[in-house]
C-alpha cells in the first residue's frame, strides 16, 4: 500500500469500475446536474468563449450540457480510461484526457473556469494540498472555481463500500480555497446526493456547488 492509494486505485481499474456502475446514471436526465449547469452558466459570457476544465469529468456529460448554454472550449480530465474512450466517441468536440486531479496535464492559467464534478471526496488525504495547487495553477485570474461535492455539518470519513481498503472523505473542500484570500465566495447551491435534490435532514446526505472568483488584483489590501 503506498500513501496514493486511492489514486492508483482509480487508475487502475476501480475508475472504470464506477463508470461502469454509474454509467446509467451519467446518461440519464438528472435535476441535480441541471440545477448546477445553469447555476455555472450564469456565471459565464454569452458573447464570447470560455476555456472550461472539468476534474472528474466522467464521460463529459455535464461539460456537453454547459456548451449548450455557453460559449465554451471544453476539456475534461478523469482517471478512467473506459469513461474519457467512451466520452470521445460520444461527445467528440470536447477534449478529454485521463489524469487525476493532482496531477493536471495543462500548461499554467489555461482555464477560466475549474470545476471539480463530484470528485474531491475520494482525492486521497495525502493528496489534498496538491489537488488544491493545481487547480490554483491552471486556473487563470479572474477564473471562476467550481466545486461540487459533499457538504456535511463536520468533516467525516466513511469507509468506500466498494473496494476495501479505500475511504471516502466528507467536508466543504471550497474551504481550501477559501483560505487564499485571492478567493472569494460569489454563489452556493445547497443540494442532496438524493435523487430529487430535496433538502435532507441527515448531514451526510448534503451536498452543494461553489462557485468562487479568483482575483489577485483584490486579494490584499495596500497599505503603501
């Protein structure tokens, strides 16, 4: 076992084996998907193109529902190589590569927009802060950051039901960033990991989208 576990996890086969086990789900009609497609959309220009990265990007079904409300040169990037072959075929204008989010094979401030599509729960611990810096890395100022994942009352850890061994990690990762006064909070969306989005009582069923702008002209205030 090695400190990335998960990672090498992903990459070697269990990220197919959750697109395969999700893959349904992915092609289906989604409230949730759409709710957090128009909340990004109205964060974008009308009138002129937006370089979009999606980090767990699946087989870019969210990044195809995006384009058709905006302007965008899409790209995606996720550790399963069946999903990215399976995006290809499927939805040939966006580009998509397998990598994880540590990692991100893009040059620096390539993307106006960043936005990690349910995946960060399962970014190994050891990996977080890397995670984190690439982001900041490839996303350009002024960009807009766009994290969904889960959002319960305190950070928790679970066991991943699916393969022992690996653990799944429950907090507002947005807080990562958040920290960085380069960015600041512009939008939220409190959802549920339930199928109809309805608001749940129970903590670890919470789920929400974030949206921040990144500004380094703002970040400080000078004093002289």
């Amino acid at each position: 076992m090695t400190n990335h576990t998960q990672r090498e996890a992903f990459l070697h086969g269990e990220g197919d084996h959750w697109f395969e086990r999700n893959r349904p789900a992915l092609e289906a009609a989604n409230p949730l998907r759409d709710r957090v497609i128009e909340r990004i959309a109205a964060q974008l220009p009308s009138d002129s193109r937006s370089r979009v990265l999606e980090v767990g990007c699946g087989l870019g079904q969210n990044l195809d529902a995006l384009a058709a409300r905006r302007p965008i040169d899409a790209h995606g990037v996720d550790p399963s190589p069946a999903a990215v072959e399976a995006g290809r075929s499927r939805f040939p204008a966006l580009a998509l590569d397998v990598g994880t989010a540590d990692a991100l094979p893009y040059p620096d401030a390539a993307f106006d927009v960043v936005w990690f599509g349910f995946c960060f729960y399962l970014v190994d611990r050891t990996l977080l802060q890397r995670a984190v810096s690439e982001a900041d890395r490839v996303l350009a100022d002024g960009g807009l950051l766009a994290v969904l994942d889960f959002d319960p009352d305190v950070p928790t850890v679970r066991t991943y039901h699916h393969r022992p061994g690996l653990r799944s990690y429950k907090m507002d990762h947005s807080r990562l960033f958040l920290a960085n006064p380069a960015y600041v909070l512009v939008d939220k969306l409190a959802l549920s990991h339930m199928p109809d989005c309805a608001w749940q009582a129970d903590p670890q069923e919470r789920v929400a989208l974030t949206l921040s702008r990144k500004s380094l002209a703002y970040a400080y205030k000078d004093l002289g």
